[in-house]
C-alpha cells in the first residue's frame, strides 16, 4: 500500500526539482517493493563536525560557556541570558538552541511541543554493509546506515518511537531492533545500543525564528522531528538571514508563530493527551508493601506520599519525589536507562534525581530528606 505513496512522492520531488528516482530492488539482504532513492547526500558525524565546529567559534572572537545552565532571558533593547549562578551574558540578539526551549516568553511552546523518543543499536556483522543511507517507509520505521570505528565498521539499526514517558516496557524497544537485524543480517555483536528524544511540531515542520510576535531580538530553533543534523542547518541559514538581512525567504514557512487550520487537529490531540497523564498520573495509586529488587524502580506508597524508589546494583535505594519540577505531572520510571521520565513535555532525570533534560530547570525533590522526610526503608 506504500508503492503509490512512494511514486507520488518521487513525482513531488521531480517537479520541486529535487533529484529523486524510483527504485524497485535496493542493495538489502531482504526483499523491497519500492524505493525511493536520492543521490549525492551527505553523510557526516555529528560530534566530528562539532568539535571542528568549536575552534573556529572561538578563534572568530565568539565564546562558548561551558558547564553554564541558563535558565532564564531578560529581553529588553538588547538581551541577557541570566545562568544557573545568577550571573548575565549580554547579547544584542539571543537564539535559543537548547533542544525544548528553556524559556518560553510566552511562545506556549510547552503547548505546541512534544517529546519523542526513539532507540538505536550498533551491531557489528560478517558482511559489509551496502553503501548508502536507508529508512523504511512504514510504520514501525527501521533505519539503516553504517559508521566506521576503531573497531571497524558497525552498522547502526534504528527505530521504534513513543511519546517520553510513555512506553510501558521500553526494554522492549530495543529487543524489537536486536530482533529485527538478526532477522535480517549475519550479526556477530551489538557492542552499543542507545536512545534518544526529539522534539516534534503540530505540523512536522520546525519552529525558527522570533519567539514570539513581540521578539524583536530573541529567536528561537527546536522541533526538529528527528531530522536535527539537516533542520539545524536549515536554522542556521534562515536566522543568520533573519539577523543580518532582517528577512529570509524561508521564514514563513518556519515561522514559530504560524497558524495551520492542518495543525489544529494535532494540537487538540496533543493537550488532550498531556492532560490525561497529568490526572491519571495524580489518580493512579503508588503500590504498597512491594519489594524492589536490584536494578528495579517503582513509585510506592509510604506514609501516605507517593515517591519513586530504585535499587542500585549495591543494594542502595534512591527515593526522589516523582512530581515534575516543569509543570507538575508524574514522571514514569524507564528501566532500561533508569531514569525518571515525564510524559507531559518529556524532561528526564536520573534515579538521584538530576536533571538530564527539559523543559523543566531542576532537579527532583528528595521526600527522604528535610524536616518530613519518609523513610522509605521500610519497604526493603
Ligand atoms: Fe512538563 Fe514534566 S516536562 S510537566
């Protein structure tokens, strides 16, 4: 049911005068209806690109903070970015790059945002990977690129997506793609295996640009659905238009503050779902009187509190209250990287409690310390 879908898409391409063939075999070990083939594409590693990217930052007489949290913008005629430390970097124009915007001006990007996360393993196997870049048309997608490593060439095998905090098994995730390259490639050894999360627009299209109407000097680049090394070169292009030439012919259709009638449906969607987490989330009872083994993590009752316990491999208990510091909802315990994760808006934290991403600016409340604390102990 695809096959027309991909001959459409292919006579799309053509007129917009985008190379693109139609294929009906390409170079993989099982069988393909039809394809959809672009040539000449780049193929790059992301952190390679970066740390050459770096120096030449900083010898253009930029700057690059390190360790430096931001957690807020003051936006007057020019800006400041107020960090974690209460200290100010002062810019004529400030673009918030920060993955899920850390500061909303107003945006309700929190409303027009969610975070989706996706999986990949990296196996290593007897044949040779066929060149080229691949991604299924269906659902569920599978992509298919090689990199090559110290340790030779490894083959990265990606997929599976979910809402963040959403997924009641996500260990499941990756067994579904170790399963589907072994059914489907001579593998020898999945050294790596990872995930990550994006985040996605109403319309699948980023939003770049000012951050609001009313920004005059603050711009903002995220929903990236995914395709983060090409959107953010795409961002790069039109917000270096937009601040020095003052437009670009792109910034329409990347406009953070468009409307589409198209986008409404999804937005409906979208906050009705975060709503239903946010009450199922309060109404949901903690367990009580469980047992937790080694390496497990789940929110229990105690005291009458709900918190969120995990046994290290040491046998220590990490509690953490599992209320979101962003706006509230209860995160969910992912077992296979052994964080807290929030379904609303997708901000994670590790089983101490620290904050890895947001929206949210801190870290978890500790219920086993301060002057009411539980004792959760009382469950091992
Ligand atoms: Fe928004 Fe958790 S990220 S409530």
């Amino acid at each position: 049911k695809y096959v027309p879908q991909i001959e459409e898409e292919v006579r799309a391409a053509s007129e917009l005068g985008i190379k693109a063939s139609y294929l009906d075999k390409v170079p993989l070990p099982f069988s393909v209806k039809a394809a959809m083939c672009f040539e000449d594409q780049a193929q790059f590693h992301p952190l390679k690109y970066l740390k050459a990217l770096a120096p030449i930052i900083v010898d253009s007489g930029s700057h690059i903070f390190e360790k430096t949290q931001a957690v807020n913008i003051e936006e007057d005629k020019s800006c400041s970015v107020v960090t974690r430390d209460g200290k100010k970097v002062h810019a004529s124009q400030v673009i918030i790059a920060s993955h899920y915007p850390f500061f909303d001006g107003g945006g309700l990007y929190f409303a027009r945002i969610w975070a989706d996360k996706s999986y990949v393993v990296a196996i290593t196997m007897k044949d040779k990977f066929p060149e080229g870049m691949f991604i299924t048309a269906e659902d569920p997608a599978r992509s298919l690129r090689s990199q090559n490593s110290e340790n030779g060439e490894l083959i990265l095998v990606g997929g599976e997506h979910h809402k963040t905090g959403q997924s009641p098994n996500t260990n499941s995730h990756y067994k579904n793609l170790i399963d589907f390259a072994q059914q489907n490639f001579p593998v020898i050894n999945i050294p790596y295996r990872w995930s990550t999360q994006d985040c996605m627009t109403m319309d699948g299209i980023p939003y770049v640009g000012n951050l609001t109407s009313r920004s005059q000097n603050l711009y903002v680049a995220t929903g990236f659905g995914k395709w983060g090394m090409t959107n953010s070169m795409v961002s790069a292009t039109i917000l270096t238009d937009l601040i020095t030439k003052g437009d670009s012919p792109w910034a329409p259709v990347y406009n953070p503050t468009r409307f589409s009638l198209a986008a409404t449906g999804n937005l409906i969607v979208q906050n009705a779902n975060v709503a239903i987490k946010y009450i199922s989330g309060k109404l949901t009872p903690a367990l009580n009187n469980v047992q937790i083994a080694v390496g497990e993590g789940k929110v229990i009752n105690v005291d009458g509190q709900k918190v969120g316990a995990y046994k290290d491999e040491n046998e220590k208990l990490h509690v953490v209250d599992t209320t979101c510091p962003h706006v509230g909802c209860e995160l969910a315990w992912n077992e296979a990287e052994t964080s807290w994760d929030c379904p609303c808006h997708g901000s994670r934290f590790t089983y101490e409690g620290n904050l890895i991403e947001g929206p949210a600016l801190n870290g978890l409340n500790h219920p086993d310390e301060g002057p009411n604390k539980v004792d959760p102990n009382v469950y091992e």
